[in-house]
C-alpha cells in the first residue's frame, strides 16, 4: 500500500463486511468491488489481498470478471 502512495496512486478501500453473528470479517463481494468502480471511475485496478486474519478468502474468480468486464468496456 506504501508503494502505491508513495508512487502517486490515490487507493480506495473496498470494506470487509462485518459479520456481527460470528464477529468477524468477510472480504468484499464482486458486487461491493461493482460498486466501488462505480463510484471512482478513474480506477485502473484492484488489489485483492486475503485471506483475512479470520481465514476467509474472497472470491477471486467474480472479481476478476468485475475488473475484465470493466477492462472491456473502456
């Protein structure tokens, strides 16, 4: 993340959704990644990272098809 600053590059954050029944985090969804991209329609990309200090993985294959679908249409 430093090095994305320090190279100019302003990152956004895609919260974790919070599970308030078993009080931990679950990685943000393609939809919440949708979202995101719609909201900052300069981004250029995503940096996933995972797993979470809880063990869940985020679903990688529906985000990729976010970021490509998105690729496509510029």
């Amino acid at each position: 993340m430093s090095g994305l600053i320090l190279s100019g590059i302003e990152p956004v954050s895609v919260e974790p959704r919070r599970d308030a029944e078993r009080h931990l985090a679950h990685p943000p969804s393609a939809a919440e990644f949708e979202a995101a991209f719609t909201a900052h329609p300069d981004a250029k990309g995503a940096l996933v990272t995972g797993p979470t200090p809880y063990g869940a993985c985020a679903t990688l294959r529906d985000i990729a098809e976010v970021c490509h679908r998105r690729a496509r249409s510029r």
